[in-house]
RNA sequence: GCUCGGAUGGCGGAACUGGUAUACGCGUUCGACUUAAAAUCGAAUGGGGAAACCCGUGCGGGUUCGAUUCCCGCUCCGAGCACCA
C-alpha cells in the first residue's frame, strides 16, 4: 500500500501547471468574468512569510471554487518592489537596489510556485521595472495636466534618519513607520496629489461598496467631513482681516478671543515691538517640538501676539493669541475661541486668565459662510529616495516646473555609486550629474531629484493586470472593461492609505475618459494577522517566527499549509499558530489519501444525505467566506465516510470539494477516479429525511426527545399529545400545563407550566 | 477622550434571520494493532453529583414560552484616530 507524500504529489503538479498553464486567464470565453487579487506583496529578503500565505491562499481559494464553477477568472500576481528596505541595503553593502530586487523575486516566484497558486503567470507585475514605472510617470502626468499634481511650500514630516519627507499617514506615533525614528517638522517645497478634489465622492460612495464596516469607517474618520462656517474678525490697527472656521457659529456671542496657529502665514503683521521676539521664540520652539512631546504633553502653551480683533456680533475687542493646539493645516488656522463652550478653549482661558462669558445661542447664518472642512489633507508624494520612481519634471533656469514630454519617457532611474541620501534635501539622483541635465524644446532644463511615495505605484497596478505587457498604454481600454473593476480584493493592511488611493485615481482616471467605472474594488476581504504560537507578533528579534517553506519541507507540503491556514480561524481574525494543530490538519487529509487509495469502496450509497449535505455546506461557506467552517464540514463528512463506508460519489465529491484548500492531493485523487473537477451541486430532497427528532422544552429546558415522522410534523396537536405523554415529561407536568408553543421550522416543543 | 471590534470547555474555535450551547481541530484518558515505539484505528471528554438532578456563553438588570444571539447599564481586552475648533 502506498503512503500519502505530500511533497511527490506536489512536485508533480507543480510540474504540470508549470507546463500547460491552466491558470493562463483570456477575455475570449461566453462565461461570466471573475477577476482575483491580493494586495500585492513586497517581495523582501525574508522571502514568504505564514501571513503572505494566509492572504494569497484566500484569493487562491476563491479563484478555485470560482474556476470549478466555470466562470472565467483570472488571478494575477505582481510586486511593489520600490522602497526602503533595498535601498538601505544597497547603502551598507553597495549592491545596486536593481540587483537585490531581482533575486528577491526570484526567490518569492519559487516560493509562491511551491504554494500550488492558480496563478496566471504570465501577467507578473514589478513596479521598479522601467516599462511599468514608465505609466506610473504616465500617470502623474495626467494629474499634473489637470492641476492635480501640484507644488507648494510647506511644513512637511521629516525623518532626520532617513532624511526623507513623510506622509501623514507614514508617521506613527511620532515615529518614522520604516525606521522608528522620532520625526519633526521642516519647511519644503514639495509635490502633492490634490486628493482633497474628490473628497466628497470618496467619502458619499463607501456606503456602496461590498467592503468590511471596519474599513468603511476608518475612511470616513479619515476624511472626516465637517460643517461649519468661516467668519471673518477685523483685526484692530488695520492688520490684514483674520479668517476663522468653526463647526459653531451660532456660539459666537461667547468668543472672547482668538488663536492662531503658530504657522499662521500672517502672523508677522499681528505683531508689536513689545511681543516681536516673544512670539518668534513660541512659534521656534513650537516647530522644534516633536510629535512625541506633543502628545504626550497636551497641556496647553500659547502667547498673546499683542493685536485685537472685532467680534462681529459683540463689536468688542478681544485679544489674538498664538497657541499650538491650534492645527495650520486644518480649517484656515485660525479659531475663535469659545471657553463657555469648549472644553480646549476653555482649559487656555483658565490657564491664561481670559473672559469666559456663557452666550445664548444665535442664528447659525447670521455672522459667517457656510464652509465644509476635512480631515484629510493632499497627499504629499514627493521623497528624497534614490529607489523610487522619478518624477517626470524638469526646471527650466528660471526655476519653473516643466513636465517631460510623454514621448521621453521612461524617465530611467540613473546608475549611482553613492545611494546614500544627505541634510541637502535632495536625493541621490542628484549625484547623477549628466542624468540631470535634459533638454525640452530646444531649452536646457535640470530634472526632478524626487521620486514618488511608492503608493503611487500601487495605486494603478490592478488595471495593468488587465494588458501587463500593452507598450501602447498604461492599461488598455477593452481589456479593462472586460475584467475590471476587480470582484475580490484581499489583504490584512493599508486600510486608509493605499485603499483610499487607489480609489481617487480611479475616480480621477474615470473623469478623463480612461476608466469605464468609478470604484476599483467591488469586494474587500482584510485578513487578520498570524501570530506566533505564544501570541505575540513574530518577528526576528524574538526568534519566533514559523517559516512557511519550513512547514512545506518538514513533510507536511503545501496543502496541509494552505489547508490550516484556512482552518486557523475566521479569516478576518487574528490567530495564533498551533503546531500541534497543523498536525491535525495533515491527519485530515491522510485520511481523504486513504479513502481514495487505499479502501475498499462502498457498493451500498448509504452516505447521499451526509454527501449533499456537504455539499451545500461547503459551498455556502466559501460563498460567506467561512473558510474554516468549511474545512470543518469537510471533516466530519470524512469522519462520517471512515463510520459508514464511501462510495465512489463520495469520493469524487469529497475532491473537488477539497480541491480549492488542498489542489494538489485532490488533483492525483481526481485523477486516479478519472473525472473532471467541476463543481458539484447539491439536490434539497436529500436533505430531508423520513424521521426528524422533535426536542421538548419544559419552560425552556430541554426534557426530551421525539422521533416524528416526516409527515407528521405539520400536525401539532398529535406531537403535543405525543411529547405530553413522555414518561420524562410527564414528571414536571403533575401541577398543569398553561400552554404549549410548537415551531415546526425549529421543531421544537415548549411546555409552559 | 472619540470610533469600531471582541469576551463561549484545559486550548483554537462552532451555533446561518432568538429555538437541542460547546460542531471541527488540538490536548488528555482508555482500548485495539505491535516484541516495543511511532504511525494508524476505535471509544470517552463543560463543571458538580453515587444518582435523580443542579449549574453553566465576562458582570448586573430587562424583553420573551424560550436569549451566546435582542434592549439598558457596567467590567476587561484588542484595533484605529487622537488638541480637526
């Protein structure tokens, strides 16, 4: 008798599907489109870790159950290649980023290979390779054209570590996200994308998306749309008028002062001789403070700038203070301040020894213009990175931004020997002195040291899956309207970044005619995370980090890997791994090897209830994306088989039921009872059996049980009379039954005594 | 502080619109096979009790014939946001 070896069998197929592609995805088929992605991995040195494995099997599962049910899928693969970790490398070891990137692809091809993935591998993706980053240059062209990719001056993150600009979202805790250093503020001139354009779009269309409510929410906190109106303070002396926005007009009785932000643009006209260099030094030593102290120390500073403004509904003086509670990026950065109303202006009024004075409440109309805010800033795009995509601009002499014309693009990424950025500001491209100088249109210009945030390339790359190797275009038109937008999306990370995105490209795209749609994504699927057996976060330093391959290599193979995985838990939760279950899981299909290998079949079919039982079962809840409920079923029915007997039907239908968990053990069991893997249906009369148990409740408690017929479950009084008889029940109704409650769908009795 | 999740045996987790709580897996115990072990197969397994029974889904109330599920009020844990006027 042969034994179940899982890495023989896999070896095998993974051969097979190497050589005749079936995963290979074309839009010439009648059947209904189904198109699959994962959020696409960086492919790091590490190479595949468990909870890459966790997110690719879902997308795999679905792609297979969808594929056995004839539908046209296509399941892409691709990786965002720029980024910190191969350049940091490349500074301490002097290897080109180019080189690293390809061997880790390389590494993380053969090991996705080894994962048995219905991949169509002939639409690989890698965001660093010039014939892609030149769409992503594309691209922001066409932002630029509409004014959407613009300049400005302003206070930006910076990591003094990584001597980088950062996005909001890239600073965590006052950190840096890559290197953990404390950020501060420095003022640049820098490239934003202007996302705030399409705001309101962003925020109204959530409710419509097929996307977890987790998500949903943190995109509208993110954006966080509020109502209010801006007025306008004169300010005494002939200073230029002081703007202020507040969700609260009709509280303006009660504004005894105003604050501005310490970046304030005009504050140098609010100043006197006297508060001059008072002044200066808070709004110095406010820049200096970092993010950290700021939250840490929330206790309110401030300094009063010497000017008073004109409260429009009082007529009164009232003084115009600095303080850094005050945000410049918010509103107009600058707030009248209502201490009788407001828990943060009244704790500076307290501190400060400013009027605090209770107001009625007046029209909301009465003072200001109604003005709709938002959280959400323009994403600043611009990082002082060699590894990254350069941004397609050069400067004439005069300083004036030029786009490169889109027939000289790609915009190569220059070859350096020094990757190592410096305090300049400046990239390393800048070091690349020849690749700097570019003439358009006769007129000697320099480039753009700056390369894009690496979201940037990631916020197209599911449309290039489309036509990967089109020349002509970023994506092309009828490829994109047959497969996109994409059906399921899955990934545990990026839940306002890149998700958010990636959807105002896709609204921007739409408007200019290039997308036949306005969301990407139809359904969202965020996987938790996989832990480390005690719970914690694997990671190196703690030396408890499970290596997928290693699982593979052990002897379990891919599919018992897959399979746990699916089994671990519900998807979107997070879990802890359990070597001794994976144990489990390799027993399970041991089980189904020697049902189809090594038993005798059953002649007599004594199991079809139990079989399309599982079939429905198995079926609904992959549909629910209930993986693990779904592997569950599936080994009870081989419990029940191992009891029972399996026929020939069982077997075939336990395979293609398995096949999208386990696709290589069901392969060679399918083959071996030489039949297809199509998708097998389930018929509701066997669902049903000749007797059905009725339980009956004595006031809620379960007495006893009733073997009823079929037939007779319709006839309430003969089952009462029936369950009023039981000798069990019979001992707690000697004091009288007030009522009985029959519910033939639960089929259940109450006796209510 | 605000928003959103979550709390079920020794452990991970089931229970779809209120209807037999603990499916499935792990662990544990016993048995079969074996010279022995591993592997495999079978049985038992929420707590208390000799039993009848009683108690059990974080805590306290409520609605209901019936609540893990719905409502009100808490406690604890996790995630995200965080002086957004």
């Amino acid at each position: 008798m042969e034994r179940y070896e899982p890495l023989k069998i896999e070896q095998k197929w993974q051969k097979i599907w190497e050589e005749t592609k079936p995963f290979k995805a074309t839009e010439e088929t009648g059947q209904p489109k189904m198109m699959l992605a994962e959020m696409f991995p960086y492919p790091s040195g590490a190479g595949l870790h468990v909870g890459h494995v966790r997110n690719f099997t879902i997308v795999d599962v679905l792609t297979r159950f969808y594929t056995q049910q004839g539908l046209n899928v296509l399941r892409p693969f691709g990786y965002d290649t720029f980024g910190l970790p191969a350049e940091n490398y490349a500074i301490k070891t002097g290897t080109a980023p180019q080189e690293v990137t390809k061997i880790n692809i390389t590494n993380f091809r053969k090991q996705a290979k080894r994962l048995g993935y219905a991949i169509d591998w002939g639409r690989e993706i890698n965001t660093s390779d010039p014939e892609y980053y030149k769409w992503t240059q594309w691209c922001f062209l066409q932002l630029y054209k509409k004014g959407l990719a613009y300049q400005k001056e302003s206070y930006q993150w910076w990591c003094p570590e990584d001597q980088t600009v950062l996005a909001n979202e890239q600073v965590e805790n006052g950190k840096c996200w890559r290197c953990g250093h404390e950020v501060e503020k420095k003022k640049m001139k820098q490239w934003f994308f202007k996302i705030t354009e399409y705001a309101d779009e962003l925020l109204e269309e959530i409710d419509n998306l097929e996307w977890p409510e987790k998500i949903k929410t943190m995109q509208k906190n993110w954006i966080g749309r509020s109502t209010g109106a801006e007025i306008d303070f004169e300010v005494v002396g002939g200073a230029p008028r002081i703007t202020v926005f507040t969700t609260r007009p009709d509280t303006i009785y009660g504004a005894t002062f105003l604050v501005v932000a310490p970046e304030y643009t005009a504050l140098d006209s609010l100043l006197t001789d006297d508060t001059r260099e008072k002044v200066l030094d808070y709004k110095a030593t406010a820049l200096k403070k970092s993010e950290i102290e700021r939250q840490e120390n929330k206790e309110k500073t401030g300094v009063f700038t010497g000017s008073y403004a004109i409260n429009p509904a009082t007529k009164e003086k009232i003084p115009i203070w600095v303080a850094d509670y005050v945000l410049a990026g918010y509103g107009t950065g600058a707030i009248m301040a209502v201490p009788a109303m407001d828990d943060r202006d009244h704790e500076f009024a307290e501190k400060f020894d400013l009027p605090i004075v209770e107001t009625e409440l007046c029209d909301r109309d009465l003072f200001g213009t109604p003005k709709t805010t938002y959280r959400m800033r323009d994403w600043l795009i611009s990082r002082q990175r060699y590894w990254g995509c350069p941004i397609p601009i050069a400067y004439d002499k005069d300083g004036n931004p030029h786009p490169i014309p889109e027939d000289q693009l790609p915009v190569l990424i220059p070859e350096v020997d020094d990757y190592k950025p410096d305090n300049s500001g400046r990239s390393a491209l800048a070091k690349a002195k020849d690749w700097l100088k570019v003439t358009i249109d006769g007129e000697e210009m320099t480039r753009e040291t700056d390369t894009l945030d690496g979201y940037a390339c990631s916020s197209w790359y599911l449309w290039r899956y489309a036509s990967p190797h089109d020349k002509d275009a970023a994506w092309d038109q009828d490829a994109i309207k047959y497969w996109e937008p994409v059906d399921y999306y899955c990934g545990g990370d990026h839940a306002v970044a890149h998700l958010l995105y990636i959807r105002f490209w896709c609204k921007f795209f739409a408007d200019e005619g290039y997308l036949p749609f306005r969301e990407p994504i139809k359904r969202l699927l965020y996987n938790g995370y996989i832990n480390a057996p005690d719970g914690k976060k694997m990671s190196k330093s703690k030396g408890n980090v499970i290596d997928p391959l290693d699982v593979i290599n052990d002897g379990y193979g891919a599919d018992t890997l897959r399979t746990y995985e699916m089994f671990i838990g519900p998807y979107d939760q997070d879990a802890a791994w359990d070597p001794r279950s994976v144990g489990g899981v390799y027993r399970f299909l041991n089980r189904c090897w020697t049902l189809a290998f090594a038993t005798e079949y059953s002649k007599e079919d004594k199991t079809i209830n139990i079989r399309h039982k599982t079939i429905k079962k198995v079926t609904e809840d992959i549909h629910r994306y209930n993986f693990n409920t779904a592997v569950a079923a599936l080994m009870e029915y081989v419990n029940e088989l191992y009891k029972i007997g399996a026929t020939t039907e069982d077997v075939v239908i336990l395979a293609k039921l398995l096949k999208p968990f386990a696709p290589h053990l069901t392969s060679e069991m399918l083959e071996k009872l030489n039949t297809n893997d199509e998708w097998p249906k389930w018929d509701e009369k066997y669902l049903v059996s000749d007797t059905v148990e009725v339980v009956v409740q004595v006031n809620g408690k379960l007495r006893a049980k009733l073997s009823i017929n079929q037939a007779d479950l319709s006839d309430e009084e003969k089952i009462t009379q029936l369950a009023l008889s039981d000798e069990k029940v019979k001992k707690y109704t000697d004091s009288g039954v007030k009522k009985t409650i029959f519910v033939p769908k639960a089929k259940i009795l109450n006796i209510v005594i």
